[in-house]
C-alpha cells in the first residue's frame, strides 16, 4: 500500500512540474487577419549585458495564421515591425505598415531575411526604421500575442510574464 501511495505522490508531484513548466512559457505569436500576408520582424537586447540589440526578420504570416516567431527566443523586452505584401486599392500599389510608432529604430534589410547584431544603428546593407515596443517583463520572459487586425489600422497585443527569477 505504501509503494501505491509513494508512485501516487510521484505521478502527482510529476504532473505539477507539468504544469507549472507549461506556465512558464514564453511564446512570442503573431496573429494575421489583414486581408493580404504580413512579413514580421522583431528586435530585442542582447543577452551578453552589453547596451546591443538583435533584429531579425522575416516571418510570413498568412491571412487568417499564427505563428510562434521563434520556440527558442525568451526575451524579457520585445519590439516588432510588420509590413504587408503590396496589394492594390484604389487604382494604386499600396503596403500596410505596423510598427512604426517610433518606439525605437532599429536595421532591417527589406529585400531577404535578416540577423543584425548591433542593431540599433545601421549595419551592413541595412536601413534603419521605427518598431513598436510589444511588451516588456521583469519575470524571466515575455509572453506576447500580436493580431493585426482585418482593418489594417489596429492591433491587438496581449502580454504574460512568466515567473521572476528566483
């Protein structure tokens, strides 16, 4: 009886580090309901204490997805910038900008996918242009989901932090 109530208590213990580990996710999802595919980029500070940040892009997000911009990023501060595909409306080439705010500047490089170091001034082929803070956490990561919306003017963004560093 003893053993059963010992493997009883351990399964228990076991799917409560379960849980409290799923909890403590840092998800960083962007939501797509614009009528036409969104690239996405993001900038963050680097982890090395130095006053560096890192800026990468592109994601695709297709109308009406979501996805998770990299599973391996935990950051505690988060910027974005999203731009749409070219699309037409009212006899003229239009893209749809999110981001530009002015929160903060930072390298992109609109012809390919881009990794800048350094990226709060203007590296290699480069160009700077203003991101949006999305969030920001004192905890140990930044949980963030940003939808832009169908209208293309808003966006909703929602933040959780997972636990602070103990």
């Amino acid at each position: 009886m003893l053993a059963v109530k010992t493997r009883l208590c351990a399964c228990l213990i076991g799917a409560l580090c379960l849980c409290a580990a799923s909890s403590a996710r840092a998800d960083i999802v962007f939501c797509n309901q614009f009528p036409h595919l969104v690239y996405v980029a993001v900038a963050y500070p680097q982890t090395d204490g130095s006053d560096s940040w890192i800026s990468r892009g592109w994601l695709n997000v297709a109308t009406g997805d979501c996805s998770e911009f990299d599973t391996a990023l935990h950051v505690k501060t988060l910027y974005y910038r999203a731009e749409s595909v070219s699309y037409r409306e009212g006899g003229h080439s239009v893209r749809t900008i999110w981001g530009g705010r002015g929160d903060g500047s930072f390298a992109i490089w609109e012809n390919d996918n881009f990794n800048y170091w350094n990226a709060q001034t203007r590296v290699l082929n480069s160009t700077l242009e203003t991101f949006t803070k999305a969030g920001e956490t004192t905890g140990e990561a930044l949980s963030v989901r940003v939808t832009f919306e169908a209208d293309g003017i808003h966006v909703t963004t929602t933040t959780s932090n997972s636990a602070p560093s103990k």
